[in-house]
C-alpha cells in the first residue's frame, strides 16, 4: 500500500459505486461464464453452446447503462477508439464479479428504440478501468448485442 491515499478511502468510494448503481440502476439478469478456464485448450473446437453460465436473479442485480456517448474525448479516456459506432458502456456493482463473456438480459422496456435489435440480451465485450491508483475505484464494461445463433 502506498501512503498516499489509504485503501479504507479507496473502498469507500467504491461503495458510492455501488450506492449509485443499487439507486439509479436497471434490474437485469446477469450470467457470468464459470467454465471459460476448461474450455480455453481446446478453444478452437468449442461452441457458445459448452459454456456454462451461473445466473444472477433479476431483484438481486442492477446495472447502469449509457447508451449513448457521443463525447469523443471521454470516450477515448475510457480507453475507446470508436469510429461509426456509439458504444454501448455499462457498470455493475461490485459483486458479482463481471468478466469479458458474462451477459445480462433486460427487459425491452428499457431498450431504446433505436436499436431495433431482435435482442434483449448484451454480452461483456471489455472491461475498461478508470480512476486506477493502486486499486481500482470505478470498473466500466463495454457491452454489445449479444449474437445468437440461427436455428
């Protein structure tokens, strides 16, 4: 630990995290992949069909959801090179833990109508670190439609 900014400070800003999601957050579905580390060796020959998720109840979790940033410049702070594109950027709570692969499912009520989306499930494309000093404070998600094979 650093001297500089004690780390019972830096775990109460991440309860204002937590505090602002729990508040002005959307109920969701949350499903995190369990096992990703099995899979990776033979990952050329495995299917989204072979991961198995543990969901998360819909009273349980919320999310927060930026659908729209058009703000080129806190984009790029966020780490996020988008061109044509408006990225979808999301926070969880601090529990569960979300990785890359983890999905929520919303309900449509809370969808904008320009996404005309066959779809009411975003899947965790990438995890974006912001206010990092020697933990990190505040953990955005980049999310995306999540694809769903044809049968």
């Amino acid at each position: 630990m650093s001297g500089l900014i004690p780390d019972r400070v830096i775990n109460t800003v991440k309860t204002f995290n937590d505090l602002g999601v729990s508040l002005y957050g959307i109920t969701c579905t949350l499903f995190v992949p369990t096992n990703l580390t099995e899979l990776e060796p033979e990952d050329i020959y495995t299917s989204p069909d072979d991961i198995t998720y543990k969901q998360y109840g819909c009273d349980d979790v919320k999310i927060w959801i930026e659908w729209f940033i058009s703000n080129v410049h806190r984009l790029r702070k966020l780490g996020i090179f988008a061109e044509g594109e408006t990225p979808i950027i999301a926070r969880f709570e601090n529990y569960p833990e979300v990785i890359v692969g983890s999905y929520v499912k919303i309900k449509t009520e809370y969808i904008p109508d320009c996404y005309n989306l066959d779809t009411d499930e975003f899947e965790v494309v990438d995890v974006l670190m912001k206010n990092t000093y020697n933990q990190e404070v505040y953990r955005y998600y980049k999310m995306a439609p999540r694809r769903k094979k044809n049968t």
